[in-house]
C-alpha cells in the first residue's frame, strides 16, 4: 500500500516511523513532513489545508490510504471532499469527516452530545454574545475556578481558567463580543470546575467497533509540579499506574461505548482515532474534551507500546472491519520528554543547531520543529524533540529518557524535569 500521512509534527514522525514498520507498506509520504519523518518516507510539500492539492497528489502518486494527523483539515471537511469525490472515494481514508469531527470542533455541540447520550462530563452551559448578561449571571451564580472555553478550535489555546470572578466576567466579553479567540469564540462554554487526576484514554473506531489504545498522563503545563502556561504537551506517561482496571472498565463502559453507539445513534460514520481527555475524580471518569486524533506527545509513547502492524488495523478501521480485532500491546513503560525551545510557548527563536544521541531499541527521539539544511538539524518550531524512553521499570524509563534528553543540545534547550516522577508512588 502506498500511504500518505498529512502533518509536520512529532505525533506524524511517530506514525510515519510506526507504518513504515509495516510488511503492507510500501511508498510512504509526509505532507509537509519534518526531519525526523524525511528518514521513514519522502517529505512533500503540500499543506495539510490544501485539499485540493492533497488530492491531485493522492492520484497522481497512487496513494491508497490517507492518515491524517492534526484535527484541522477533518474539522474543516477534508474527509468529506475525498468521500464525495469519485476517484478519490477509492481511496481509504483514516479520520471522521466533518459530521464526525465536531466532537472537536465544537465544545457546544460535544457537550450536548454527551448530555444527549449520558455520558459523563462536568456540568455546563453555553452562551453567545447575545447573551452575554445571561452568561455573566451564569458567573455570578458559580464559585471559582471558573472554566470558560470557546466552542471552535483555538489552536490550542482556547480554555481559559480564571480564579478571579471580574476576570472571569472579563474574559467571558472579550471571547463572545471582542473576537478574543475570532471565530471561534462567538459561541463559549462555560463549565463546572473539576478537581482530579487527567488521564487521557484512545480509541481506533470504525463508527461501529473500536479497538482500545494504551492509556496516556499528559503534562501540559510549562513548568514543573503543573505551574506556568499550557502548552502541547511537555511530556507523556504510558501505561499510567493510576488507571487500574477498575477505572478502565469504567472508562469503557461509560464513556467509549455510549461515544460509539452515540455516533451510531446519530447517523454520523466515523473513521479514526478518538482521543478522550478525562478528569478522574473520586475514582470516576468525566470526559473534559474530546479529540478526533491522536495526540502530541501522546502518540510518543502510545505507539511504540503497540506490537502489532498499525496499517492493518487502520486498513481494517477504513473498511468497517474492526469487530473482535485483537492488538498486541507492550507491557513496558513508555515515557517521554520534550525538548522545547527558551521561551516556548512564548516567543522563541529558531535556526539552532541539533546534536543528537544515538537511538537504539527502547531509546527513540521523535523529531518535532527540527528541519534540516546544508546536512545539519537545526531547530524549527517551539517543541523540538520528543526523547522516548521504554523500560518495564518506570523508574528506569525515566532515567533513560532523561540521560538522552541531557545529552541532546541545542541553544535554549528547555524540558521538565519531573515527568513521570508523580507516577513513581503508585507503583
Ligand atoms: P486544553 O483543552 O488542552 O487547552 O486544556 C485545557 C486544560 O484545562 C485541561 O488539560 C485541564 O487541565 C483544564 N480543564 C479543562 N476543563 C476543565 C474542567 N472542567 N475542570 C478542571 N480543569 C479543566
Ligand atoms: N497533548 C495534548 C493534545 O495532543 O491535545
């Protein structure tokens, strides 16, 4: 098969290193790719927004399957121009057309789905600047935190948690009348305040059966113990010692079946990944957002934890084949670091030069912002590197990964330096 995989970050490196691994495949392609993906298959440089040229390449290079890493291009409908389109509805497409993809797109229409299908999720209401006095009273009427998130994506930066109730009142005006997030925060949630562990679960689904991915802990925050600004994603944890089986059966009986069955329920196929970011709360799962792709840095560690051949079971998500589909998953840990640039996710500056370490099997780097010219990695975006380390030894996992990630250098080099550190007592 020859396969394309649309995306430029350490999640596409991750997916093109795992599909290259395939015995199915044969050319593999990354629009626009990055350094890192350069060494599994060949960088094209078309852009993930461009559906028009993502599919004249699709037919001119006889590609047989489309993966799409980032959510934008599916919210923004690129599975529907391949599924509408004759030549290119031959093609298997791996992700949930526009329909599919308002899981994410939009908070409103997510959290009405969850409350339509008894999922559970914290409690919230939604307002548009018509109603701001409403919304503002809706404030008043809560105590801090106050969770205030714009419906559409914001690239990544639009929940907002005020402590402060002006503040909150503030932020509330400037997101539904003063075009703080554009587009899409002319509708926002607001939503009840949880306080628990996060822990995000995974699914491959073809809109009917799904096949369950390893658990991931997410550390989003840019500083260490959770403090200073969300960013991407510092670092990944998987399996998470937290989530006992208990916990996951609750996950799977509360959240991803009545997910599935929902979608069924609405008359909405779907094709690809679902990312569910949970709060665990008193040992019982809430759904704080869905996502309708893998995530970054979380594919870091997920992936390498999957034994068996990931275009199999893509290809069999893409045909409606996935009943009683067994995967083989590691047992060992999967632990991550990511390497950012000074500054991240502030300004920074870009251009640095790269000196890597030498991978072997349980050490892999993941590039992300690295590009290479005149034959030398340079920096090129504000999460460089992703060092992933695997040990049935959580403790040794992390002592790997950060020996690499030590030994990496580049000029700002910024990581965390407590991932995974939490996770040590629950062992
Ligand atoms: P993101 O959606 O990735 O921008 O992240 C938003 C972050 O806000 C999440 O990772 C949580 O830490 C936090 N968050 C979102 N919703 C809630 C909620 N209802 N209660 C508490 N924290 C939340
Ligand atoms: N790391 C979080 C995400 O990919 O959304």
């Amino acid at each position: 098969m020859n396969v394309l995989i649309l995306g430029s970050g350490g999640r596409e490196h991750a997916l093109a290193w795992k599909l290259s691994q395939s015995s199915l495949c044969n050319r593999l392609y990354i629009a626009p790719g990055n350094a890192g993906t350069a060494m599994c298959g060949d960088n094209v440089a078309i852009l993930p927004g461009d559906h028009e040229a993502i599919g004249r390449f699709v037919l001119s290079h006889d590609v047989d399957m489309v993966v799409v890493g980032p959510e934008e291009p599916l919210v923004k409908g690129l599975g529907d121009h391949f599924r509408s389109d004759e030549a290119l509805s031959r093609v298997l497409f791996f992700g949930p057309g526009a329909s599919g993809a308002r899981l994410e797109g939009s908070k409103a229409f997510a959290k009405a789905f969850m409350e339509a299908y008894g999922i559970p999720t914290p409690a919230y209401r939604s307002f548009s600047c018509e109603q701001l006095e409403d919304g503002l009273a809706h404030i008043d009427s809560l105590g801090p935190p106050y969770v205030l998130k714009a419906d559409g994506l914001a690239a990544g930066k639009g929940v907002v948690i005020c402590d402060d109730r002006q503040e909150a009142r503030d932020t509330l005006k400037e997101m539904l009348c003063e075009g703080l997030f554009g587009q899409a925060s002319k509708t926002v949630v607001i939503e009840e305040f949880l306080r628990g562990r996060e822990l995000s679960a995974f699914v491959i689904t073809d809109g009917k059966h799904y096949v369950t991915l390893p658990q991931a802990k997410d550390y989003k925050r840019i500083g260490e113990k959770d403090t200073g600004a969300n960013t991407g994603g510092m670092g990944t944890v998987s399996p998470v010692p937290f989530a006992s089986k208990g916990l996951l059966e609750k996950i799977e009986r509360r959240i991803i079946q009545p997910t599935i069955s929902g979608l069924q329920a609405e008359g909405i196929p779907y094709c690809g990944f679902i990312f569910f970011g949970l709060m665990v709360k008193d040992n019982d799962p809430y759904v704080i957002e869905y996502n309708v792709r893998m995530g970054d840095p979380e594919a870091e560690v997920i992936l390498p934890r999957i034994s068996s051949d990931l275009l199999t079971l893509m290809e069999a998500a893409c045909k409606g084949d996935l009943e009683g589909y067994h995967l083989d998953i590691s047992r060992q840990y999967a632990l991550c670091v990511m390497l950012a640039s000074g500054g991240y996710p502030g300004e920074y500056d870009k251009g640095f030069e790269i000196s890597t370490v030498d991978e072997s099997p349980g050490r892999k780097l993941f590039y992300a912002g690295v590009k290479r010219t005149d034959n030398k990695l340079v920096t090129d975006g504000g999460r460089v590197m992703a060092v992933t380390a695997m040990d049935k030894d959580l403790e040794k996992a992390r002592v790997i990964a950060y020996d690499m990630a030590r030994q990496i250098d580049f000029k700002g080099k910024y990581y965390r330096r407590d991932i995974g550190k939490d996770l040590l007592t629950y062992i």
